[in-house]
C-alpha cells in the first residue's frame, strides 16, 4: 500500500517538516519515501481511510499533551526548571523537552531550539496549544468533518492558505516584508495551512538540541537549516540514524537542501530551499 502525500514537498522545509511529523505519530511500521523527481512524499503501509481515522484519533484532546503544559513558550526556560521536569517526564515527554532545550545557556536559562523562529510577543508553546484545540475533532458538533477536512488539504492539497494560524516561521510562503504590505505584517491576519503546520510541529522531536552544537541539521555561519530526503521507503528508527548522517542519502535516491533564515521584525522564517550539490 502506497500513499502520494500530494501537498508534501520535501525540497520545502515545511513539506519536509509536516512529512516527518506525520510519520513521528503514525502506527510502528509506517514507511516513507520521496519521489526522486518530484520530491513528493510517498506513505507506505497505511490506506487512505485508515491514515485519516488516525489522525482523528491523534488529535483527540491533543491540546492537553504534558509537552505542551510546561510553559507558554521556549524562550526564557530556567535550566532549573529543565531538570526539574526532566526528572519526572514520561518517554515521550523526555523527547519533546530534548528538542525545545539544551542546558548551555546564559543567566540561569536553557537554550531553546534553532527552530524557534518566533519573536515578540509570539509564544511558541502557546501558539500550540490553540492550534491543537482548534484541530481537536471532538471540540463541538461538526468538527470532526472540519478537522478531516484540513488534514486532507495538508496531505493532498492544494494549500489555499486561509487559516488564521502562523506557521512558527517554517513555511517560506507566509514571509511578509513590511516594506512589500500595506499593514505592519504583526497586525495582520494570519493565512496559513492549520492542519500541515501541526504536523510540521510534531516534528520536533526528530531534531533533538546537542550540547553546545545547537539543533540538529542547522549550521551557523552564515545561519541556516538543512536536511536531505531518501528515495528508499525508511520506519521512524531508519529516519532517526539518516538525520545524523545525512552524508549517505546519495546512496538512497536522496538529496539534500539547506534553508537559509530572514528577518521580518522581530520573527524570523525560513527561506525557500536551495539544492545542496
């Protein structure tokens, strides 16, 4: 069985982001791929009804994670409140928190992950949690078809980019340069893809902060993130080892692409991907 994630581009970070998020929280077993020409992301092991069942089931009450209680945002996180934590966190809990900080900051606090590219009055976690409520298909009568119905444009298209959520900064389709709106772009409403900006969230743990290195697959100078795609069909465990060796994809179909990251204000986003040769 053979799903073609239509919507799911992995020379985008967001399509790359969202595919990866989304095999994070399928059934043990699930595999993914990349076409090798067109770099849409190929699901192997699911039917289409059974991955939809699925995603209902994920987001049943998801806004009330443990994860996403532990603060509204990852900014200003005390090192002594990371331990605390860590001390009691479950697995899964253990992962997230993995992802959000590493303990070599300054003035008593963890350093959040690379991928924060949220500023101002943005709170990371926050942002979240209403995401994951609004996305959650037993919240009122009718939103389980609501909630389909946006999973279905994240995996299969096309993004129409109407929802109010922002994207964190990882969809290089939502950048707003001031100087190119006719409002400053922190007043203006929100066009987003809820459903593929969730799953791009569920990523993260896939990218755990290194000490002293920073998050996994970004570079610092000039400040940028990469990763690389496979043709071959790969589990979770098998997604997990490539990451940290993205060096070996060539030998699987793959290629590799690096994101550079802009400023808009105060909040940062990635920058459409150029190929690694």
């Amino acid at each position: 069985m053979q799903i073609e994630l239509t919507a799911l581009h992995g020379h985008t970070p967001i399509g790359f982001m969202a595919a990866l998020g989304l095999l994070r929280i399928l059934p043990i077993g699930t595999r993914l791929s990349w076409n090798r020409t067109t770099q849409v992301a190929e699901l192997h092991g699911l039917q289409r009804e059974s991955l939809l069942e699925h995603l209902m089931q994920h987001m049943d009450g998801r806004s009330t994670s443990a994860e996403l209680k532990l603060a509204d945002d990852v900014r200003k996180f005390s090192v002594e409140a990371f331990r605390s934590a860590y001390e009691q966190a479950d697995e899964s809990q253990a992962y997230w928190m993995r992802a959000w900080w590493r303990e070599d900051g300054k003035d008593g606090n963890a350093t959040p992950t690379d991928l924060c590219l949220t500023g101002g009055p943005q709170r990371m976690i926050k942002m979240a949690r209403e995401l994951a409520r609004a996305l959650d298909p037993t919240r009122k009568k009718g939103a389980k078809q609501f909630t389909q119905t946006k999973f279905e444009e994240a995996l299969f298209g096309p993004w129409r980019y109407e929802d109010d959520f922002a994207s964190w900064g990882w969809d290089p389709a939502t950048f707003r340069p001031g100087a190119l709106t006719s409002s400053a772009p922190a007043t203006m409403k929100m066009e987003g893809v809820a459903a593929a900006y969730w799953l791009a969230w569920e990523s993260q743990p896939m990218f755990p902060c290194i000490h002293g290195q920073g998050t996994l697959g970004f570079e610092s100078r000039p400040r940028a993130w990469t990763w690389a795609t496979w043709a071959e069909p790969l589990d979770l465990h098998a997604v997990r080892a490539l990451l940290r060796r993205p060096q070996e994809v060539g030998v699987l179909g793959g290629k590799r692409y690096r994101s550079g990251i802009v400023f808009a204000g105060q909040i940062q986003y990635f920058e459409p991907a150029s190929l690694i040769v």
